[in-house]
C-alpha cells in the first residue's frame, strides 16, 4: 500500500467490485476469500482478484461451510459473517469486501466516509437480504469522480455501444483538466494509447488532442513538459508495433510533437521505423511515411536522414523483402534534366529502375471495422433499468437499514473436512 492514492484506490476497489459482479452475475460463483491477500495490483496499478481456492457455486453456500471458512481465515468469532440466505448469493463477497475496506480505510487515511458509512451499515448487515449487490454498490458515488470514471470506462471501453464512446470523447477534455497532468499522463494516457482505444474510430478526435502538446497559454490536454518526459516513451514503443491504423495516427499528428521526442529516439527508433513504411506496398502508408521523413530531415539532417533510408532499403532488397515490378502506368519515356552550372543535360527512364516495395504490406490492419451501435445495447440503459427507490436508498450514508437477529452458531465440522469439497478457479 506505500504511495497507493486516494484515486488508485478507489480505481482498485471499482476493478474489485466489478470482478465479484461478474463473477456472482456471469458465473454464479462464490469467491468467498475476498481479502487484501487475495488481491493482485499488476505493473500498470490494475488490481486483479486472485486465490479462488475457497471458491463454490452460489447454490453450495451454506452455513456450515462458511463458518468453516472463517475459521480458516482466523475470524472464528464473526457470527454476522456466517449468515446464508438463498435469495441472496451475494451476500458472503459482499461482507468480505466490506470487511477488508473498513478495516483499510483507517489505515489509509483517505476522506471516504459515506462510502464507509454504507459499508458498515448495509455491507456488514446481520442479515444477507439486506447487503446490497456488487452492481449496487458499483453505483455509489464515490467512483463518480472524473478520475474513476474514466478509469472504468477505459478498462471496459470494448464492451461500450459507439453512443457511449462518442459521449464519453465528447466529455473527455473537460474531466481531464479536472485531474492533475502527472495523473493523467501516468495513469490515463497509457490507456488511451492501447490498441482497443487507440485505433477505434470515435477515438480519433481524442487521439487528436492527446498528440498535439499545448504550448504555453494554449488549449490542450498536456503540456510540452509533461509530454516529452511522461508520454514519449509510450510514443516511441508504439513505433514498434506494427499496425497500420496505429502507424498512420502516429504519421498523421507527427508534425506536432515529433521534435519533443529527443534526438536519440528520432535516431534509433523513429527513423528507422518510418524508413520502413516508405517502402512498404501500402500507397497510404508510404505517402505518409515519406511527408514525416521529409520532416525527419529537418530535424535529424539530410545526410543523416538519406543515409538509413538507403541503407534499410539496400537490406530489404538483398533479404527479397522488395519487389521491382514496373508500374503500369508509368511509359517508357525520357526525361531530360539539366545540371548548373556546367548545363550538361541528364536523361533518364525511370521504366529501367522502378521504385522497390515490398510484395506484401508489413503493416497488417487490425483495428476494429464493425459499427458496435447495431448490435450492442447501451450497457448503461441495460444497468439502470428497473432500479428500485430502495436500491438507489442503501448508497446514501444516511440510510438505516433494518436490523436482523444473528442465529446461533451451527455445528463446526472440522476444517480438513471441508477443505475437500472447495473448488479451484482461475483469477479475474
């Protein structure tokens, strides 16, 4: 938990909270270890729910297994825990995951109080029908703040109708000046350039604005600053991958951050990656390919610059990666050049020797084609129908819900018993 944010934190529980969801809604299925040791954080701070080794189907929960299982996790004197009910599957993760955020919250120190307050007070409710759902709580609106939501909407941008994405671009410049640039380009930005995003049609006015560094007193999503020390080595692996709506976004909006770049990683990375494309068979990609290098020169010099073009190019050529075939519509004529200062006239054809390209495209398309509108509804429309007034009631802080009596404690059977019957599953 060292240098874990307020935001990291609430972004984690959301990707938490979600994966119990699907796994009660989808799968019908138990995790019943929901704890911070059962909790992942990858490179890229995602939070992923792991150790399934207690898990069951919804309809194996039982008294007696789950009074086991507390014992197993040294938390024998919670009665409130062990409290089943058929209409309520969900009710065991739901306990846990209360449990496991109240008990960090103080640790914390973060400012969530009517989160909290609704955790104690309905998540850690005696009786089971009385915790609300993992999509109840989802709701709450302490992941409504800008940073949450575009957190969550980013993670789950491929299972978003095309209406939802259009909206949420639209919207996007005005949540971004709501967070802080080091945030944003460490923690959203890196999202925004995964393939999914990134090479998605209603994107392409976001990626617009993300390649476009604001100057001074200008309008725009990062700064010249933050740009070239947090989003120019996410710019420069992208170079590496070969895809082509991918590569030509990049050509596209070159112009505009390409000297924030360094000249080193124009060198070693860039130039050689755009030399590439200009002799590839693609006519888009090799048009585009030979604007930027023309820019490259500028920055980088002509000697530079002409020297790794026909230097690639010669490799290609000698590897069988080029093909020489003519084109058809260019004829056979002669072309008559003269030469200052000695006016000695140079003639050439250029049907003798065509222009190498490479018999196949290097750069295969692999952005989506499909318009997601037709045949995907609104997972918004499909979440917020049939919302009860009671539901929306249990997220706010001061609701009070009914107390329940806590039934006597079952018989316990012993610990190496139930361990036979618990289930192994992979992790969400």
């Amino acid at each position: 938990m060292v240098g874990l944010t307020r935001d990291d934190f609430l972004t984690g529980l959301h990707s938490i909270l979600h994966a119990i969801d699907f796994l009660h809604t989808r799968a019908s299925i138990s995790h019943n270890n929901i704890d911070v040791s059962s909790i992942f954080v990858d490179s890229k701070k995602k939070w992923k729910l792991g150790l399934f080794e207690f898990s069951c189907m919804l309809d194996e929960l039982s008294q007696n297994r789950l009074e086991v299982l507390e014992i197993l996790k040294n938390r024998p004197e919670d009665r409130k825990a062990v409290e089943v009910s058929e209409s309520a599957g969900h009710a065991y993760d739901v306990y846990c995951f209360s449990r496991m955020v109240v008990e960090l919250i103080p640790k914390l120190h973060f400012e969530i109080s009517d989160f909290q307050t609704v955790l104690q007070r309905s998540g850690l409710h005696p009786s089971p029908k009385q915790r609300p759902t993992a999509a109840h709580l989802l709701k709450h609106s302490v992941f409504k703040s800008p940073f949450a939501y575009i957190v969550s909407f980013l993670s789950d941008y491929v299972l978003k109708s095309d209406t939802e994405r259009f909206r949420f671009i639209n919207e996007f410049p005005n949540l971004a000046q709501q967070i802080s640039e080091e945030v944003l380009c460490s923690s959203i930005i890196p999202l925004i350039l995964a393939p999914s995003v990134f090479t998605d049609f209603p994107a392409k006015s976001l990626v617009r604005h993300l390649l476009t560094p604001r100057k001074d007193n200008e309008v725009g999503l990062v700064s010249e600053a933050a740009f070239s020390r947090l989003v120019v080595p996410y710019i420069s692996r992208l170079f590496r991958h070969h895809e082509l709506t991918t590569r030509l976004l990049l050509l596209q909006h070159f112009k505009a951050y390409a000297r924030l770049m360094g000249h080193e990683t124009l060198k070693a990375i860039v130039l050689p990656e755009v030399c590439m494309g200009v002799y590839d068979v693609n006519e888009h990609l090799a048009v585009a390919s030979l604007s930027c290098l023309a820019h490259l020169a500028q920055l980088l010099g002509v000697t530079c610059t002409m020297g790794h073009f026909q230097s690639l190019g010669s490799q290609m050529d000698s590897r069988g990666f080029l093909t020489t075939s003519p084109d058809p519509d260019s004829p056979p004529a002669y072309y008559n050049l003269m030469v200052a200062p000695t006016k000695r006239p140079i003639t050439y054809n250029i049907a003798k020797r065509p222009w190498r390209r490479t018999q196949v495209t290097l750069y295969p398309d692999s952005a989506p084609k499909a318009n997601r509108q037709a045949r995907a509804a609104s997972t918004e429309t499909r979440n917020d129908t049939g919302r009860r007034l009671c539901d929306m009631a249990v997220l706010s802080a001061k609701y009070v819900p009914a107390t329940a009596s806590i039934k006597k404690p079952g018989d316990i059977c012993p610990p190496a018993a139930k361990r036979q019957v618990l289930t192994h599953y992979p992790t969400v």
